[in-house]
C-alpha cells in the first residue's frame, strides 16, 4: 500500500469507509493484518471504482475534515465492534484482537512532536550589532514550550525537539522569537504560525516559515519539523508518566540527567559578594541588589539600603559549556529599576583551585562604584591534582619551597608567608543520609577565604577521593577547616561531619586520621577523614605579619543572643571583677597598717623601687612573669597548659538555650542591647583568656615571639634614651598616612593578641588523635 500506488489511490483509500472504519480503533498489528486481508477481496471492486467513477480530486481542508471525522470517530468504536460482531461472525476474531484490550487500544490522542532546528537572517536587537535570540511555542495562546538561548547570533542553530499530545490540530503552533536582554525587558524579533492540518500523521514534515515583526515587516526566517503521531490510552498514560507539565523534551532529559549520579558539569563557580562602594544613582543611595547569570543558570541577591552595601552572599554556579564562561553581573536599583553598572568577567582566563579576590569596576555607572568579588573555579572531577604514589615525586617540590621560605630568603617576598600542601585521601564510617543506608558524600576545604571543593563519590560512606590541594599561607595563625557534606539532587546539602586544624599544629608529612565533629565543633560525630598535612612557612616573615591586621574571614555565622552564653560571659567578667577587688583590698590593708611588720616592709620595698625605677624594668619584669610561668609549664608538663584549665560552663545545646524562653521572653524588649552588652562581654572575656594564655605557653610559638620582642624592647630602652623612641614612635605614627594613603590604623598589641587562641578556641581545635590503621 506505500511503495507501488499513486496519490489519487491514496486518496480514493480514504473515501473507501468500510475499510477505514474498521481499523482505524485497533492496534497497528491488527491493522496491518486487516488491510492485508482486505487486499485481495476488494481489488476488483477498487478496479471498477477507480475506472468506472473518477471522484474529483479532494481540497486539502476537505482531506483534513475526513481525517478529523475518522479520528474523533474512534471514541464510538467500541460499540460499533459490538455490532458489527452480531451482523458479521467472520470478523469476530479480528475484533475481539482489537477490543481485548479495551480503550487501552483506541486511539484517542495525538502526540505532536515539534524540532527547532535553526534561524536565519534575524533582525538585530543589541548595540554590538548582533542578537541573543530565543523561541517560544504557543498552542492555543498558551505557551507550552521555550527553547534555549543562542548568545550573539543571526543564524542561531537551535537543534531542539519536545512533545506533547493535542486535541485539536485546526489550532496552529504560532512561534514567537525574542531577543533575550540579560537585565532588561526582552525585545521581539518576530513570529510566524504553522498549520498543523498540513502534516501527513507519522510522517515528519519540513516547515521554512517567514518570521514577521510587530508591523508585519519581513524579520528573517525559522526552520522547524513536525510529525504528528496516533496515539493509544495506554501510550498517553506512558507519555504523561514521563512529561514534565505536559511536555517532554530533550532540554528536561539534560535535567534529569543533572539529578541523578552524574556530574555533568564542566566547572564549579563559587562566588562571594562581599561588599560594595561609591553605588549611587543620581547623587542617591539606591535600595540596590545584583544579578548573576552564567549560561543558563541565575542568581539574585539581597537589597541592601546604602552607597556602600554589605551584601556577604555566596552562592555556586555551573559551567556546562565550557564555550560559554562569561559571568555577567548587573547591580540594579529596586526603586527606580534602572541599572547602575554591568561587570563581565571570562571564567576561562581564572585559575582553577585558586580564590581571586578583586576589586571590579561596575561599566556604565559612577567612577568610583566597585564591586568586592571572591570566584574560586573547581573542575568537574574536583579541585586539586591525584595523588599517584607510585610516579608523584613530592619531595623535589618540597626542597625548593624550603628553599624559598628559608630564613636567608626572608625580605625576597616578606607578604609571602609559606605554602600549605593537603593530601586528601579519604574518609571512613560517615553518616548515611540517604536512603538504603548511604551517602553522596564531598568535601570543602577552607583556609579563611581560600575555598576549594572536591568531587562527588556517590552512594557510599567511606568515600576515596586522593587529592592534593595546594594553599597560600596569609597568616601562620588560621587554620584549614574541611568540611565534608551530603549531596542532594535538589542542590540541598546536609551536614556529615567537620574538622579545624590550626596550622601551627601541623605535623609536617603525617599521615593521619581525624576525627570529625558538629558543625559548633563542640561534639564528636560519627566518621573521621584521612590528611597528610605539610606547612613550609618562614618565621620572620610570620613574625611581623602577626603584628597586622588579620584577614577578615567574609563568610562566617552571626552571633546570636543566648541566655546562656550571656551567663557565662558576666559570670568570668565577674571573676575576674572580683580578683581585681582582692588585690584593691590588699592594697588597702597595707595602707591601713593593721600588720605593722607588712606595711612597713611594703613602704620599704616602694621606695626603693622607685627611687632606682627606670623604664627599662618594666619589660624586664614582664619578662620576669614569663620565666615565673615557664617554670610553671615545665614543672606541670606540657598538656596541662595547653588544654582548658576548666571548660565553659553554661555552654548548652540549641535544645537547652530554646528551654529558656522565659528569660528571653522577659528580655525581648531590648534585644539590641542585650547583643551589644554579649558582644561587649564576649571581646573583654575572649581578650581576658588571650593575654592569660600568652603568659602560660598555651601557644609556644607566640609566647616565645613575646618574649624576643621584650628582650628588643629591654634592650632599647637600656641603651636609647626614652625621649628618642618616644620621638621615633610619634614621626612613626604621624608619617605613616603620608607613606601609605590606604594605611589603617591599628594596635600592634591587639592585632598580636588576636592571634593568641582562647579558651574557646582551644576546645574547638583540639583534635584526639584516632586509632585505625592507616592503609586503606
């Protein structure tokens, strides 16, 4: 019936009803049996049709009403089978085939299947003298389909194909094209309808249509193709299990490839907007927000009320096509929606494993309006280089770093503070948080804003990565924290398991096991991780970075108001409030002469001192206590010292602290100052705990930094007169604005104790040490 007849016998088929009719509601199988079966008894009487009565040829609408009469006249077949079973007993075996499936076996819809496949000679929409186009299906007025965009392109080639099932086809599919503008409305290029009654069923039909604009004006042309397809019940219900809203289409196959175990991402993108300046529009402070885009993939920040937002936002995004890494970023003003500078920034010029923090110009908005970006890029199989242990040769490279930072080296680079070098090889026992009992489980490794992030192993819970990460070391006072969490296909990421490692800590070329904790670090959880660290620093250079400022770590939890915490706070304040009022009391006591032979041997012992006093002997008696509580530490070993002397009471769990609603019910009126008193309180007891430790050796290393710098300092003010350091220190201060516009002040004594751990500190860097063997 396809291969050897004409067009006129096709036609003349169609108008032979009995034959159509009573295959039309049956499987493809049983038609065909059908039709061949009916060959041979109706040829002669076809014969004399076609030669004894010439129909006329049908009009295509004519053809169309005949093919939708027969198509919606398969809902009555059923019953029609019936009576056709009572006047004829020779198809009855034929019809029960067809109907033994019930409506699961009639036709009742049809699947249209469109392909866009390009366009051509498209009108230009962009400044650049190009356009971004893109298309939209509509199907009875509403959109049902939206293709992808074609960046800086007039003949875009689009090469997509969806689904979907139609009840009516004397609707066309009308296609709109748009040029798609990044932070603007998007501008219409133009649009064209397909009629559907034109297509042969299971046959693919080429459409070249003209695309006309908003005053019918020629704006280039659209290639698509479109089959349209019977449809069983049972092949709907398939269909529909499959379709997304009603379409199914090789974009949604991408994603649900996206969802399952399989990383089809060339490039992880982590960015962090930390803050901005001089963002203004007309002269105002604008309510603004930023906008992301990087391939098909979006972000929107927060508002923020100010010429120099604090946005602190960080978020990742993925590079699919590795021809497309262009990162664009739009600060927008809420109010007025106008935009107030654009920033482009090539992803493929940015160093993988590396965190590029820059200060970017926003194009088109004031001169001075700039933007702080933090962008780390990964690949898709993980940050960092294999660990190989039969071919990586690391001790080459180790040589030449110890060679850099040796101390002849020291003023070659003096910001350069050393290299820490992570080996990553695994983790053991995590936490199952997935159904059947596992996990998807990746590790983040942070040095303060330095991020990198690793691979994912799928469906297991002692993942093996064996990676070697690379860091530069600011500061010899941070320390690596490696976080290892769940992934979900839902881009939602549960928490396994943490773990901070002070650098000075380290144990350079130890292969070993550490046991992870809570995301607070207060509690031991289930898992440990597999590390060899090694840190290669030069201690002059860290000496005098120790007395700078700190870099800020941009991404960090707010501290909250907790009753408990406050308690504790006031409670050591307290204390120590209270020792002060001892020594006053002792004071007093001496002055009141109630013990003749102390009084007298105090005022003895006072003017003595201060008739010899000089300055040089206050580093000297500083000095003194250091030698006092080196022996100390020398006498009660080593662990003491370096442990709390006694943990922190009042430290409760989120369960604990939410029990105590009453109190903080009862200070519910005054919260931002209950949060300025526990800041106040948190710095004066952290401050407390930082000098205590610097004179008990909890840090060695500080410590003895302390006690050379007195040694200096004793040795100055014994052989230079104090007028001429007094001299020195104030041209120091005076000039040192004019030797570096951007200096901040800052106290050299406060910046060197913030580099002393606390008792705080100290719990949640402890480590113990794992017994399991090291082979895995």
């Amino acid at each position: 019936m396809k291969g050897g007849r004409n067009e006129e016998e096709n036609e003349n088929e169609e108008d032979d009803e009995p034959v159509e009719s009573s295959s039309i509601g049956c499987s493809p199988l049983t038609r065909r049996r059908r039709k061949s079966a009916a060959v041979g008894s109706s040829a002669s009487e076809k014969h004399h049709h076609n030669h004894g009565h010439q129909s006329p040829r049908k009009s295509p609408g004519f053809r169309f009403r005949r093919i939708f009469d027969t198509f919606t006249f398969t809902r009555s077949l059923k019953p029609q089978y019936s009576l056709e079973h009572d006047n004829d007993e020779e198809e009855s075996d034929e019809i029960q085939k067809c109907t033994e499936g019930g409506e699961m076996d009639v036709v009742t819809h049809l699947l249209l299947e469109v392909r866009l496949n390009n366009g051509e000679d498209l009108p230009v929409k962009d400044a650049s003298g190009s356009s971004d186009p893109y298309v939209k299906f509509r199907y009875k007025d509403a959109i049902v389909y939206k293709s992808g965009t074609i960046f800086k392109n007039l003949n875009p080639s689009w090469d997509e194909e969806f689904q979907m099932i139609v009840d009516d086809v004397t609707s066309p599919i009308r296609l709109e094209v748009f040029d798609f503008d990044r932070f603007c409305s998007d501008d219409f290029m133009g649009a064209a309808e397909v009629d559907l009654s034109q297509v042969k069923w299971c046959t693919s039909t080429d459409f070249h249509v003209n695309l006309l604009d908003e005053v019918n004006e020629p704006a280039g042309k659209a290639s698509i193709s479109v089959t349209i397809t019977p449809m069983t019940q049972l092949e709907v219900q398939q269909f529909q299990q499959k379709a997304k809203n009603g379409i199914l289409s090789n974009t949604e196959k991408k994603k649900e490839q996206r969802a399952n175990n399989t990383q089809d991402w060339a490039k992880l993108v982590n960015i962090v907007l930390v803050e901005g300046k001089g963002i203004r529009v007309e002269e105002k402070s604008p309510d603004a927000f930023c906008k992301f885009k990087l391939g098909q993939e979006k972000y929107k920040t927060k508002v923020c009320s100010n010429t120099e937002p604090k946005w602190i936002e960080q978020f990742d995004l993925h590079v699919f096509d590795t021809s497309d890494q262009i990162l664009q970023m739009a600060c927008i003003d809420r109010n007025t929606n106008a935009i107030i500078g654009r920033i482009s920034i090539d992803l493929s010029t940015v160093s993988l494993d590396e965190t590029l923090q820059h200060w970017y110009h926003l194009e088109g908005g004031p001169e001075d309006a700039q933007v702080l970006l933090l962008i780390t890029v990964s690949g898709s199989h993980g940050a960092g280089e294999a660990i190989e242990t039969d071919e990586f040769n690391y001790n080459d490279i180790r040589n030449t770093r110890i060679q850099k930072y040796d101390i002849s080296n020291t003023f070659n680079d003096i910001s350069d503070i050393g290299t820490l070098t992570v080996k990553l090889f695994g983790a053991e026992d995590l936490v199952a948080k997935d159904f059947g009992g596992k996990s998807d489980p990746f590790a983040i490794l942070e040095l303060v804003n330095t991020r990198v992030q690793t691979n994912t192993i799928y469906k297991t819970l002692s993942p093996s990565w064996n990676k070697i990460y690379t860091f530069a070391v600011k500061d010899i006072h941070t320390y690596l924290q490696v976080t290892i969490f769940d992934e979900d296909p839902n881009n939602r990421f549960e928490f396994l398991g943490r773990v901070r490692i002070p650098l000075k800590s380290i144990r350079n070329c130890e292969k070993r096991w550490y046991g992870l904790k809570d995301e607070k670090l207060k509690k031991r959880v289930k898992g440990d991780v597999l590390l060899e660290l090694d840190v290669i620093w030069n201690n002059i250079r860290a000496a005098i970075r120790t007395f700078k400022p700190m870099e800020r770590k941009y991404i960090s939890q707010d501290q909250k108001f907790k009753p408990a915490l406050f308690k504790t706070y006031f409670v050591e304040l307290k204390d120590f409030v209270s020792s002060l009022a001892s020594c006053k009391n002792d004071m007093e006591y001496l002055l009141s002469w109630h013990s003749r032979s102390k009084s007298l041997t105090a005022y003895v012992i006072f003017m003595i001192f201060v008739y010899y006093f000089q300055i040089f002997f206050i580093p000297l008696m500083i000095l003194a206590l250091f030698g006092y509580n080196f022996l100390k530490f020398k006498t009660n070993g080593e662990e003491i010292s370096r442990t709390p002397r006694h943990s922190l009471k009042g430290q409760k769990s989120e369960e604990e602290d939410e029990k105590s609603g009453g109190f903080r019910d009862t200070l519910s009126s005054i919260p931002d100052i209950l949060q300025s008193v526990q800041s106040f309180l948190h710095f004066t007891t952290q401050l407390i705990q930082k000098i205590k430790n610097t004179f008990n050796f909890t840090d060695i290393w500080l410590s003895l930094l302390a006690v050379i710098v007195l040694c200096i300092a004793f040795v100055l003010l014994y052989f230079v007169p104090l007028r001429w350091i007094i001299m020195v220190w104030g041209t120091n201060k005076f000039s040192k604005k004019l030797r570096d516009p951007k200096f901040v002040d800052n106290n050299e004594v406060l910046d060197y104790l913030s580099r002393v751990p606390s008792n705080t500190e100290l719990q949640e860097q402890s480590n113990e040490r794992v017994n399991r063997p090291i082979n895995l």
